[in-house]
C-alpha cells in the first residue's frame, strides 16, 4: 500500500524488471531524488569494476612479461659473457638494431658496421 493525498492509500503493482531494465530506468529518472540518485550510483560502480579489473589484469600481464624479458636478458648476458664478448652494450645495440630491422635496413647506420667480426672479442 501507497499513501495517496489526504491519508487515504491504494495497492502499488510491484513489478519485476531485468536488470537492464533498472539501468534503463534509473539513468533517465530525475538524479535530484534521494533513491534515483543512490541508483545512478550504484550503477556507475557496477560499471567502473569490469575496466579496473580488466587493467589489473593487463598490468599483471605486463609485469610477468618484463619478468620473463629480465630473465631471458640474463640468460643473454652471460651467454655472451661465456663466449667472450668483453662489452656486453654491443651485442645489445645490435639485439635492439636487429628488432628494427626495417628502420635499420633504411636508415643511416648499418647493423654489420656495429658488430665485431666473427670470433672477435671487444674491448673495453
């Protein structure tokens, strides 16, 4: 029951929406009343919590990559260290010239000018 003007009251329908339905509802009601107000809050949170997950996620997934990459760079490192390269920024600078290889292949500098002849160690 509802009260009506006068004290006098009447039976209120309820009604069962899906919960698209209430978005619907809420986000085009009046925000100046107290409950729509509450609502459209309500709403804003539930939405704003997927994103955040959803960049948690991505900023854990780059986190195990930069993990990995440090890794496998150490790996690198002593490989080289291994077969003698005194100066570890060259094969280094040749690794990253080598990812760009279209810049590199086009540009001013040549990746073969950057390295020592095979066998060869570097020195300092």
């Amino acid at each position: 029951m509802v009260e009506i003007g006068k004290g006098g009251q009447r039976p209120v329908k309820t009604v069962m929406m899906s919960r698209y339905a209430c978005y619907l509802v809420i986000q085009n009601a009046d925000p100046a009343k107290a409950i729509v107000a509450v609502g459209q809050t309500y709403f804003a949170v539930q939405t704003r919590r997927p994103e955040l997950n959803d960049r948690e996620i991505e900023d854990q997934r780059r986190l195990t990559i930069r993990s990995e990459l440090s890794l496998h760079n150490n790996q690198l490192a002593d490989a080289a260290k291994d077969a003698g390269v005194i100066e570890p920024r060259v094969y280094a600078v040749a690794g990253q010239l080598s990812l760009r290889k279209h810049r590199v292949t086009r540009g001013r500098f040549s990746l073969a000018s950057q390295l020592p002849a095979r066998g060869q160690a570097v020195k300092v």
